[in-house]
C-alpha cells in the first residue's frame, strides 16, 4: 500500500490537480461483473469514455485543440464489512494536455473545476450506456428488469466459489449452519423516468449506481496526493479491526457504525475464510489500471510523467522496482535506520553475520531470543463438515 502510494504520487502523477472519481454499482451488477472479468472491463470502459469526455469537453471550449487527460484506476471488490463489492476508484487529472505544434511537449491546462450538475449528467450517461450494455448481453430486459442469477460468468469455475462470490456480495452466509440467512435484496437498475439525485457536494446516485467526486487534491499538496494514494491502495482487511471474541468467534470492527446500531460485523472461523476467499480476484486480472496520457504506450507519455528520480551508476534511468525496507520505513513510519535511535548519529554499516553460531552468541549476550518459536501442527477447523 505504502509502496503504491509513492510510486503513483512521485512517478506517475505530474504536478497538478488530481479529483478522485468512484462509482459504485447496483448488487446484481457487482455479482456479475465478479464472475465475469470481461464484463467488468467493458464497465470499466464506459466509465473512461464518459469522464474523458467530459474533461475534453471542458478543454474544447478553453480553445484546446485535441485535448487529452489521464487516470489511474484501482478496482476494489471489498467493502468495510468483509463483503465483496467491485468498485472503481478513479484518479483524473483535473484539467487537459494539449500541444500547439506535433514538435512541441505536452503542455498541461487547468480547466474550470467540476460541478454538481456535471456530475450529475455524467453518472446519467455511465448508467444509460450500462444498462444498454446488460442488455445486449442478456443481463437485463427491454423494462431493465432482471433476466437471470449472472452465472454466465463461471462456466469455468466450481460451483462453490460461485456460491462464495454470490453470498458475499449481498452480505450473505454461504456455508456452514447459518447458510442463506440473510434475506437477497436486489436493488432495481434505474427506470427510464427516475432522475438522478444530489446525496452531497459532487455525489449523485441513480437506480443503484453511485458516483462521487468531491475529492479534490490541489497541485501543490504532493503529501495529500500520496496519503489519497495509498488510501485507494489498501489491503481489504484491516488487521486493527479486527478482534477475537469471546466465544471465539472473529469479529471486526466496521469503519463507521450503521444506522441500525451496529458497529461490528461476527463470523465463525469457515465464516471468516468464506469471506476471505470471495475477495480474491480470478487469476490474470489487473486491478491498477492507466489511462489516456498516463497509459504506458501513450504518445504523450513521457512528457507527462515526472524524470524518474533513480539513475544506475552509469548514469542511466532505471525502472521502479521494490523499495527498500530502510527507505519505507522512513516515509511510513518516521523511522530512519541510519542515525542512532539514543545520539541521533550516523550508523555505519560494519559487516553482515551470516553464521549461525555467531548469531546467537550475539544475541544471547544481548539477552535477545535466540531460538525461532514453534510451530503449531496444522489441524481442520472443529465441527466442519461438507456435503457434496
């Protein structure tokens, strides 16, 4: 995640305004698109298409000729209860790059910032073309009524994971003795008449779909860049919320409480796993993904990203690779390995120990432990059974 957020905020994004766009979809539609990777691209698609549009549209009238703009998106499939929930987080330059000559560099113009209505007409023309697009493929009909469960998408997979992928979407149990508790509710894609809906400041939603775009990072926070980056980059579980009840039960805290009161979602142990397993992606499938001047074969590329900071010894660019552990923990962590934790001087690196012997004899002087801790066998989970 740490490692993410500084890639993306030193060596992709240029210096200048960034807005984040997320569009959450209807229930049926996040089943779909999980079984279904190729759909889920097409969505992804549309989505481009319009906000693109929408950024050159702005450049157009600001006298551009053939403005072009970049993203990054990070697909998400969890949500804060554990639960599968496939979502875009976007992350658009807030203006357009233009050249006056087929010679000159990239030039970046600022266009006027994004308004309420111009979300509002953009959610209207991602759900229209959405829609239109369930129902070449079958997924919806003519009324936009629902046509089937959306297990197209596992012929080639075993029927439990879809059954996983299924539960888990609509916060459902899928084995063990709590199974198909919860009551499916599918939410309706959006009549021909129903008119898209301000819930806050740049946030509109409309038949299940939602878009919200009031978050706005301005050129000169590069630190606000990088904090929103590794925010759209986190893990699915957060370890700090999760806790060990006292039946022994898991539990895990939710990021904000419910308005039915509820703070923390309870699951057994095969419960948990249940859980766990939905969110992991089918193989092959990319969840950071470029766009437009930020895409790797993009013309424009090179005179819009930043001069990599890294330089071989001959002089050279290097390609980002892993950081080093010394260098995240400096920026995550505050910690720097190369000063003295006591005097705050200079450490020196002396020499690597690799002999076991002389190891523990060091650590034994310093009355550290010296031994690995043992393992614990592996055994099955208790009161678990299967029927096939």
């Amino acid at each position: 995640m740490s490692e993410s957020g500084i890639f993306l905020s030193e060596e992709v994004f240029p210096r200048v305004p960034i807005r984040q766009w997320v569009l959450s979809v209807p229930i049926p539609l996040r089943y779909y698109m999980a079984g279904n990777p190729g759909l889920m691209s097409r969505v992804l698609s549309i989505t481009n298409r319009v906000v693109r549009r929408h950024y050159q549209t702005k450049g157009h009238r600001m006298g551009m000729d053939s403005p072009e703009t970049g993203a990054v998106t990070l697909i998400q499939r969890f949500g804060g209860s554990v639960n599968l929930n496939i979502h875009f987080h976007q992350l658009w330059m807030e203006g357009v790059f233009f050249k006056n000559s087929d010679a000159d560099p990239a030039k970046f113009g600022f266009v006027p910032k994004t308004t309420n209505d111009e979300v509002v007409d953009v959610l209207s023309t991602i759900r229209k073309r959405v829609v239109r697009l369930l129902i070449k493929r079958g997924y919806l009909e003519k009324d936009e009524s629902l046509t089937g469960t959306g297990a197209e998408g596992f012929e080639n997979s075993e029927a439990l994971l879809s059954g996983l992928l299924s539960a888990s979407t609509q916060n459902k149990i899928a084995l063990g003795e709590r199974q198909g508790q919860a009551v499916r509710k599918v939410g309706s894609f959006g009549g021909p008449n129903e008119k898209p809906r301000l819930t806050g400041p740049l946030c509109a939603t409309l038949g299940g779909f939602s878009l919200h775009a009031n978050v706005f990072i301005p050129e000169d926070k590069p630190e606000k860049l990088e904090k929103l980056c590794r925010y759209v980059s986190r893990p699915p579980v957060a370890e700090s919320r999760l806790f060990k009840q006292e039946n022994g039960e898991v539990g895990y805290f939710l990021k904000s409480q419910w308005s039915d009161g509820t703070f923390a979602v309870s699951f057994s142990a095969l419960e948990f796993i249940e859980k766990l397993v939905a969110l992991i992606p089918q193989p092959r499938i990319h969840l950071t993904r470029f766009h437009g001047v930020l895409a790797p074969n993009h013309a424009w590329r090179k005179s819009v990203v930043p001069e990599p900071k890294k330089k071989k010894e001959d002089g050279s660019k290097c390609h980002h690779g892993r950081m080093k552990w010394a260098e995240l923990l400096k920026r995550v962590f505050q910690i720097d390995l190369k000063k003295c934790p006591d005097c705050a001087g200079e450490v020196k690196f002396v020499s690597a120990i690799m002999k076991r012997d002389v190891v523990v004899k060091i650590l034994d002087h310093l009355k550290l432990p010296s031994e690995l801790p043992r393992w614990s066998p592996p055994r099955a989970p208790p009161n678990m059974s299967f029927e096939f």
